[in-house]
C-alpha cells in the first residue's frame, strides 16, 4: 500500500492533466489557414522585417488576411510576390526593387578630418563625440554600423566611406536603421542620378569641410527641365518619381556632388573597372 | 496588513530569487541582453509563478498532505507546473491571442524554471497560508522582473564599452551579474 499509493496519486494526477490538456486543446483549438504556412514557405525567412510586420510568419499571416500586399516582401521581390500571388490566386503588381544608397561621397580623400580617432569601431560611439571625426558633422563616419547591421554582406567601407553593393542588396532596410546620421536612403533601382550629400551647411562651411559636398547653389534646380530638383536647407534633392534621368543637372553641378549610378553602382567607378 | 506587505517587499528585495537565492539564473543570463525581451519575460514568470503557486498550494494541501506525502512534493509540482503552462497556453492562444503574442516563446520557456518550483516548495516548506502563498510568488515574480530589468539596463552599458578581449561575452555579463548580486546584499536584514 506504501508504494501502490503513491504510484495510484501520480499516475492520477498525469493521468487527469493528460486528458484535461488533450481534451483543452480540442476545445481551444484555433484552426490555422494553411495557406499561411504556404506563403511562410515561400518566404525568405530572414527576419528582418523590412515588410513593416514584425517577421516572415506575421507578414505570411498579414497577406493571407489581405492586411498587406502580395508584393509586400522587398527581400524576395517579384519572384516571391508571384509565387505569393499564385497562392493567393491574386495577381502581384509591379514589383519595383529598391536598393540602399549612401547619400554621401565623403570619404578619407574627399572630406577634411577634425581629428584623429582611437575609440571603439562603432558609428554611434564616434559620433557622439564631437559629431565624429570628420569636419563635415552630416557625413559618413565609416566604422561600419551599416556594414555590422547588414544580414547580406552589401555593404563595404572604402576610404572611410560605406558603399553599397547594389548586386547583393535585397533592399532590406537594415542599414537605414542603423546609421547614427541617417545618411542611407531607399532608392529605386532605376534611379540614375543621386545627391551624393547629405549636409544641411551652408556652401561656404561643406566648401571648406568637403571636396564634393553639395553648396546648395540651385544650378541643378534651374537647369532640371522636368522639375525634379527642390533645394531645401542648402541641400539638392532628387525626386525620383519626377527624374527622367537625362543628366543635365550632373553636368552643370560645380562641386560633382550628382553622380550617376547605372543598376545602382556609381558609374565613375565601374568606369574605372 | 503591514505583515503582508513585508512579506511582499521582503520576496522583492531581501530574498530576491535572482540576485539572493540565485534561482532562476539560466533566464537572468539568457534572456537579459535587451530591454523588451527581458520585460516580455519577467511578465511571463510573474504570471506562471502566481498562478502556479496557487494550484500547487491546492494539490500540497488536498492531496499530498492527505495522504502522508510530502516526499513527493518535487515531482508533484513540476507535473502540475508543467500542465498548468500548457494549459495556459492552449486557453490564451484562443481567449486572448494578443497577450499569447505578447508572452510568445517565454510561457513555454518557464515551464521548466527553477524560479517557479522554488516558489511552490518555498511556500509549502514555510507553512503559508493561501493568501500569504500567493501574495509571496507574486512578490518573487516582481523581484525577478526588477533583477532581469536592472541587470538588462547593466548589460545594454556593457556592450558600449571597452572591455578586454579576453572577458567579451559571458565572462564579463558573469562578473557584472556578481556586482548587481552583492549591491542586493545590503537589502539583507530589512525586514526582520
């Protein structure tokens, strides 16, 4: 009886638990759609939640719900969204692909320094001091966050200044979230000419500070015939809904801060290669 | 009244399970490394530990003690423990699917931590009432949430400095994880 007890109790209590839990799950069962785990599957699976959701499995279940769109994964782009698509039976829209871009081309040779830095290699850490150890306080500090951050290995640093590599990019927006001085932005693949700056300073100061900043002149603005210029804080932006990619304002830009990337590489350095 | 309170403060500060009896460790190291997964944890234990102090409190008194046995108060709580949180699991998931999202892998995780057995035997060892069981777990879970939330403050400085290659990664969070411990110390003899 000592042993037969004890044994009877636990063997009762699993017992009990056992079925409680069996009987919990039929009764509290929440069905799933399989087209969810259809859609996850197709997925890229990174993670990164450049969709606006917070992972693959909640932007599955987002599409499936009709909360977000087909096209919605930038990672997978227009082969995902199809395969999507056929899931869904709906038929995914134009896919435009989206690469990260460094709106700066200061590096070492270009861009004065203000002092020497010995701190640990973090963008953050260095620019909190003083604004970071080159003269122009908008720039690109060069330690690397964005190279850390990147889950595709699309980001090197050169000369003190990080470069995307638009082949390796999927347009995840990792970057952009990781640099300290907000100088990586989301451009369309097919975007040819860029504002390589990003300095709100006044043409004297970033004259001073950098050998291709942009000086805010306006010639870019004057001379863009479909108005796809605006200067705001001393500073060009290309908007590049309206560019039409002719060039014009590259050639009249004093300083060379417009720069033309073909399939998203800097022209003047494919050249070189 | 004011007994229950110190009761309460007494599992917060003095006999803090993480940094003074040294339970629940593995989620103090593991899950610490970032502010919102530390706080998606910590509720996660303060839930699973009042609720499972409760029925383990039931079970200990209506059948162990009735039955002469004690001995197996150990086995007996990790199995009503681990029903329980599946149990938990499956209702929410149904009821109230933003706070399942909300605790997501962590109520799962806790099933098997040692924080929540201590409680149950805790409180069956020092004879509590059911009121008094309850009001202590929930006052453990409050002082794990303040260890894990403290020591991911610690651990978020951490990761900014300069720290010799030889001590990165665990070596130095253990070192850290010993200072926060002895500052908790001085809370010895509070209440008495």
């Amino acid at each position: 009886m000592q042993i037969l007890l004890p044994v009877l109790i636990i063997g009762g209590l699993g017992l009990i638990f056992g079925f409680g839990l069996a009987y919990a799950s039929k009764k509290f069962e929440v069905k799933v759609d399989e087209r969810v785990s259809q859609v996850r599957e197709v997925l890229p699976g990174a993670n990164c939640a450049a969709c606006g959701q917070t992972g693959c499995d909640a932007f599955a279940e987002a599409v499936v719900a009709g909360e977000a769109e087909v096209n919605g994964c930038p990672v997978g782009g227009a082969e995902v969204s199809e395969k999507i698509g056929k899931i869904l039976g709906k038929s995914a829209k134009n896919f435009e692909v989206r690469v990260a871009r460094v709106m700066c081309g200061g590096s070492s040779s270009n861009c004065r320094s203000k002092y020497s830095y010995s701190g640990i290699e973090d963008c953050t850490a260095a620019a909190a001091l003083f604004g970071g150890p080159s003269s122009c306080t908008y720039g690109c500090v060069g330690m690397g966050n964005c190279v850390r951050a990147c889950p595709f290995g699309a980001i090197v640093i050169e000369d003190g200044l990080a470069k995307v590599i638009a082949t390796k990019c999927t347009g995840c927006t990792k970057c952009v979230a990781a640099c300290p001085k907000k100088i990586i932005d989301m451009v369309p693949i097919s975007s040819e000419y860029t504002v390589r700056c990003s300095s709100f300073d006044s043409g004297k100061i970033v004259r001073q500070n950098c050998e291709v900043g942009c000086i805010g002149c306006g010639r870019c603005a004057k001379v863009c015939p479909h108005n796809a210029i605006k200067i705001e804080n001393m500073l060009a932006k290309i908007d590049p809904a309206l560019c039409q990619n002719c060039g014009e304002c590259a050639k009249v830009c004093p300083t060379k801060a417009i720069e033309l990337f073909l399939c998203g590489v800097l022209e003047r350095e494919n050249a070189a290669v | 009244m004011r007994e229950l309170l110190s009761l309460m403060l007494g599992a917060i500060l003095v006999e803090n399970f993480v940094l003074a009896k040294f339970l629940g460790i593995c989620p103090f190291l593991g899950v610490s490394k970032k502010l919102d997964t530390a706080l998606g944890m910590s509720g996660a234990v303060v839930f699973v530990m009042t609720v499972a102090s409760a029925f383990t409190w039931v079970v200990n008194k209506f059948v162990l003690v009735r039955y002469e046995l004690e001995y197996l108060q150990t086995i007996a709580f990790i199995l009503v423990i681990a029903a329980l949180v599946q149990f938990i699991e499956t209702v929410l998931k149904k009821l109230a699917p933003s706070l399942y999202k909300s605790l997501g892998i962590y109520l799962p995780l806790i099933t098997t931590n040692c924080a929540v057995l201590g409680v149950a035997l805790l409180n069956v060892q020092r004879e509590y009432n059911f009121g008094e069981a309850i009001l202590y777990s929930f006052g453990a879970g409050l002082g794990f949430t303040l260890a894990l939330v403290l020591f991911a403050g610690v651990r978020e400085r951490i990761e900014n400095c300069d720290i010799p290659e030889s001590l990165k990664g665990m070596p130095i969070t253990l070192i850290a994880a010993s200072l926060v411990s002895l500052a908790f110390f001085g809370f010895q003899g509070l209440f008495q």
